[in-house]
C-alpha cells in the first residue's frame, strides 16, 4: 500500500461525488444496526400491517398446497397438450429473480464493482427467499413432495431404482439444490462480521447470547481477515460460473426437448440474461421501498440506482436479441413446425401476453437511455415492476404457446388457470415479502463491514471536500 | 470427578496470572497501518491487528503470511467432481442399466451439468468450513475480550496487538513502544 494519499481534484466532485456518505465509521454502525436493534414492540405500526397482510397471503399459500396434496395434481389448470404451465412458469421465474442477488454478490466482486456493498446483503437475502419460492412448484408438482428425497441419489428401500442422469430434470435438481446451499453459505458468510458487531453492540442478555452464537466469536482479527477474504473471493468465484450454470440448466429442461420453440440452442445465455433483468428490477422494486422507509438515502444512492438500471437496459437489451434471434432462426431454419410455433406466439390465441412481454422487456427498459429518466425514482420503481410482470409473462409465453399448439391439430388446447394456480402463486409472492420483511427488520440490511471499507476508503480520497446535494432523493 | 474452576481455566489458558498481550487503539486504518510497520520494525514477531474491516495493507505491515485456504479447498473440489462422474457411472452403467432415448449407459457429456455442481457444492462447503477451522472459530471465549475497548473493534477502532508470546515481549516496555508509535489506551491485558 502506497503511503501518499491519493485524493480527487476538487474540480471533479460533480461528475464523480462519493458513492456513500456518512460523517464517520461510528454514525454508519448506528444508522444500520438501530435498524436491527429497536424494540420489536415499539416497531412502527405499518410494518405489522404490512406484515400481517403479506402473512394471511403466506397462509393463502399454505392452504392452497395442503388442498393439492389432499385432493391430487388435477386442482391446477395442467392438462393436455399444456403439462407444464403455471407451476414452471412460476419456478423459473423465482428462480431468474435469484440471479440478481448471486450477480451483485459474486460477478460484481469480481470486477471490483464498490457500489455493490450497498445493495449486496439484501439483494442476496432476496436470492435465498425467491429460491424458496421456486423450489415449492416442482416440489409440489410431484404429488407427493414427502417422497422428494427420490429426486437425490440416496439408497433407499421403497423403490429399486435410480436416477436417471441422462435427463435435464436431474441436473436442475443438481444445480437448484447447489445454487440455494451456495448462495446460504455465501450470505451466512458475509453476515459474520456485522453479527459481530451486534453481538459487540447488544445490550440484553439474550440478544447478546443469540449474536454470539451466531457470529461464532468472531474478532475481526488482522488473521480472521486473510483468510475471510480469500474465502470470499473463492466463493465469489464459484459463484460467478454457478448462477451461469444454473438459469442454464433450467434452459436446457426445455432445450433439450424436441418442441418447436423450445427446441433452440440460444436458449441458456438468453435465460440467464433475462434472468439477471428480471432480478435486477426485483432488487430495485424491494431496495426503492427500505430505502425510503428506512431512509437509506446516503447509502443507497442514485448512482446506485443509476447502476442497476444500466445493467437493466443491457440485460433488457440482450433480451430483446434473443427474441429477434428466435423469430428470425424460426424462419432461417425452413421449418414449419418452427415457423407456425413463432407466428402462433405473435398472432395466435396468446398474442396478448407475447405483446405484453414484447412491451415490458424489450421497449420500456430502452426509456433508460436517457439520464433523466433512469435517475428519476417513480419512472424506476415503475419500470421494476412492469418488467417483472414482462418476464413472468416471457415464461408463461415460452412455456404455454409452445405446448398449446401440438404436432397433430387435434391435440390442440388452451391453457386455463384455476384459482388455485392463481392463489398459489400469490402465495409464493407473499411468502417472498414476509420473508423479506423479517429480513429486513432483524438482520443488518446493509453490509456494514463492506460500506466502512468504501467509506473509510472515500474519506481519503474526498478530502475535505463537500459532496454536491443530491437532488431527487 | 469434581471440576476445579480453577484448574479447568489453567487447561484453557485463561487466568488472572496470565498475560496475553499488550493492546492500543487507533482511530484510523492508516495510522494502525504504520504504527503496526513500525512495531514490527522494532523487532515484534506475534503480532495481530483487530478491525471493523478489512485494512489492506495490515497483512504484510505486520507479517501475516497469505491464506492456506486454497491449499484445503482445491482437493476438495477435486473430489466433488470425482463423487458426480464415479456416481453417475455406478448408477447409469452398473446399477440401473436401462437404455433410457437411445444415450449411453455412461458418457462424460451428459454427466457435464451434475460434475460441474457437485464440484461447486464442495468447493463452497471446503471454502467455508475451512476458513472457519484456519480462523479457529467459532469459539466462546478470547483473552483480547478483556481488553476495554474490544467491543469497538467491531464498530470503528482499529486494535493493534503485541502479544505476549512474542519472544521480545516485555509488557512495562511494549506498552511503551505501542505508545511511542501513537496508540492511545494502552492496555496489558490478561487472559
């Protein structure tokens, strides 16, 4: 480390202010562990009501899963040609809104991107709660989830049979699993030190006990560092080829098919692409809201935001490629079946929802060439939400329009949902935010040892310069 | 067997005749940065640093030698992408033997996707039980608690500690040296 500080010129605070404020390491501690640490009696009433509603939707789900194992499989629309419908649809969509917090965590550390610390924790809780949510729909499509241990390689006595690892659906098992218990290790990890620093923190005796178990007594020792940051570079860089590998092999349950639509080999990159957008948008829906109720506006910037958006239009752009790619292979390829399954996306019975998506992915998002619009915090909370909505509606069209228009014209059907498909996925969208809510009222929601790393890094290089207020908070 | 509180913190090392090192602090990253070159240049060998993050520069300031962590990883990964081919073989091609769409018993192409995960399962399990056993964590109880300001280490003091194994340790002296290089609270404390 070289001894000379090297600070900015005070001509260029404009262009490049500091990407967190707060007056010292000590104000930041406060600001995120009061969080953390008020009296959960005395937490503001909207967050109960906000909580007791996203609960009763969390109910909702319950109910609904406990109906399908009682009554049988029929109670969701799934039937022929359509056998995989919403279930699917739903499981890669949670999955693709996981991508982003293994993206920001992993990839971004990589390429030494700072404004990661402010977003990673919760954008990785957000990974673990949205994988939850995914795994629930093939667990529950089986009919029987308690023999779901038939999915893994276990000997057991009640079937002679093994897997068979010729077939994708295995290797999602593989790669779901892999992903959920890399990402809880990876966060679990990143949690220690600011455990740490509650535990250091907690006044009662209880709190004292259970953030000393969890932070497993650690000291933050020059030592415990070494080996901490290579452990987490080693995971960053697991991680990196996993989240590739994972919206990949969801891809391939549907590429290595023989379906027109499915049957194409641009299908991983263009999933995992879409995956990041749609879970860019999900970070930003979620980080929007605790940044203003929490007031993190100093360490949630607009030039975080501004970030996420880029990534979102380039996602959203590569996205919109893939799309063209598709339409212009189906006619390249000279292929019937592939022409008609494309022309029958646009203009057959679910036009609507292909347009819909065509809208929410490929043009909305473009809007962010312009500064103004991806600075300014309705168009962006907006534009979250409406590209969610566009990639749940990317699945359901790649699932559903291909399967609705069979081989032989009297195999041909259309897909109705039931209220229980309806209610079930709400579910998972309520047990997703009480998840979060949890999260975020008793963990630290920002990374406070990564944010004290830029900002004491910052304080150096921002001497004594006043930072420009930011407008549009 | 009755257990003598006093015998069993002789086993653990910890006691009031013991001493484990001498502490200071430090507001700053920089100043805990130089202050730990000059110590070591002073002739300290054990010496560690306490920090609400990561300090680079610490490392090296202080003589801490580089993670093992790969070394402990890297078989292990090895082994995980063994476990998937040799699991996909045994189950494919002796086991269950069924000629499932025309494919092979066994074939390194489709057994890709399961060797790649699995390599990455047991990488991340070595990576995080490894640097927990190399950071001898988790655990209950260190001598560095006791000194009074332990618990800012976590918030926004930077620790600088001389300890008591170093073969050059004197606490009166070292107390004096932590001082000379500008640590404030100087402590011995006992573990």
């Amino acid at each position: 480390m070289s001894d000379v500080a090297i600070t900015q010129n005070p001509a260029l605070i404009e262009v490049n202010p500091p990407l967190v404020r707060a007056a010292d390491l000590h104000s930041l501690t406060e600001q995120i562990s009061t969080i953390v640490e008020g009296d959960v009696l005395k937490t503001p009433m909207k967050y109960w009501i906000t909580l007791s509603i996203t609960g009763s939707v969390t109910v909702l789900l319950l109910a609904m899963l406990t109906y399908l194992v009682a009554t049988g499989i029929g109670v969701w629309g799934n039937n022929r040609p359509i056998g995989w419908a919403w279930d699917i649809t739903n499981f890669v969509f949670w999955i693709g809104i996981g991508h982003a917090g293994t993206l920001i965590s992993a990839i971004l550390f990589l390429f030494r991107q700072k404004w990661r610390t402010s977003i990673n924790r919760s954008a990785e809780a957000m990974t673990l709660f949205a994988v939850m949510c995914a795994g629930i729909f093939p667990l529950f499509h089986t009919g029987r989830p308690w023999r779901a241990y038939w999915l893994f390689p276990v000997p057991n006595t009640d079937i002679t049979m093994w897997q068979n690892f010729r077939s994708p659906l295995i290797w999602d098992v593989f790669a779901v699993s892999t992903y959920f218990t890399v990402s809880l290790l990876f966060w679990y990890t990143g949690l220690v030190p600011d455990l740490a620093t509650l535990r250091d923190r907690a006044i009662s005796k209880i709190k004292q006990w259970v953030f000393g178990i969890l932070s497993l007594g650690w000291r933050g020792s020059a030592r415990h560092w070494r080996n901490y940051e290579a452990a987490y570079l080693i995971l960053a860089g697991i991680s990196t080829p996993l989240v590739l590998s994972v919206h990949s092999v969801v891809s391939f349950d549907f590429a290595t098919s023989v379906i027109p639509g499915w049957h194409t080999t641009i299908f991983p990159p263009y999933f995992v692409a879409g995956a990041i957008f749609s879970g860019f948008a999900c970070v930003m829906t979620l980080l929007l809201v605790a940044r203003w109720t929490l007031n993190l506006q100093n360490l949630i910037t607009i030039k975080h935001l501004e970030n996420m958006n880029k990534i979102i239009l380039v996602t959203g752009s590569i996205v919109g490629y893939a799309y063209a790619c598709e339409f212009f292979i189906a006619w390249f390829s000279g292929n019937i079946y592939e022409r008609f399954t494309f022309w029958n996306r646009a203009f057959g019975p679910y036009w609507w929802a292909a347009w819909s998506m065509y809208t929410r992915n490929v043009f909305i998002p473009q809007l962010y060439w312009f500064k103004k619009l991806r600075t300014n915090l309705w168009v962006m909370f907006v534009i979250s939400i409406t590209t969610n909505i566009g990639m749940w509606f990317e699945r359901f069209v790649i699932i559903a329009t291909s399967l609705t228009r069979d081989f032989l014209p009297t195999s041909w059907g259309f897909f109705h949902p039931t209220w229980v498909d309806m209610c079930t996925f709400a579910g998972t969208i309520g047990l997703f935010l009480t998840l979060f809510l949890i999260f975020a009222r008793f963990l630290p929601m920002i990374a406070i040892s990564e944010v004290k790393g830029v900002l004491s890094h910052e304080k150096r290089f921002f001497k004594g310069q006043k930072a420009p207020v930011e407008v549009n908070q | 067997m009755k257990l003598d509180p006093d015998q069993i913190r002789e086993k653990l090392g910890i006691g009031a005749d013991k001493v484990y090192g001498v502490i200071g602090e430090f507001d700053d990253p920089h100043e805990l940065v130089h202050a730990g070159r000059k110590i070591r240049e002073m002739g300290y060998t054990k010496l560690d640093a306490m920090t609400p993050f990561p300090v680079h520069g610490i490392d090296d300031a202080i003589g801490i030698p580089y993670s093992k962590l790969g070394w402990i990883v890297i078989p292990v990964s090895l082994a995980g992408t063994a476990t998937a081919a040799l699991l996909i073989w045994y189950v494919g091609a002796i086991q269950d033997k069924f000629v499932i769409g025309g494919k092979p018993l066994f074939d390194f192409t489709f057994s890709i996707p399961v060797m790649f995960e699995l390599t990455i399962l047991f990488t991340a399990f070595a990576t995080f039980m490894g640097m927990w056993a190399l950071n001898g964590l988790p655990r209950l109880y260190h001598p560095s608690l006791n000194y009074k300001n332990s618990h800012r280490a976590s918030d926004d003091r930077f620790l600088l500690v001389i300890e008591a194994d170093d073969p050059n340790f004197d606490a009166q002296k070292s107390a004096e040296h932590l001082r000379s290089v500008g640590a404030g609270d100087v402590e011995v404390v006992e573990g």
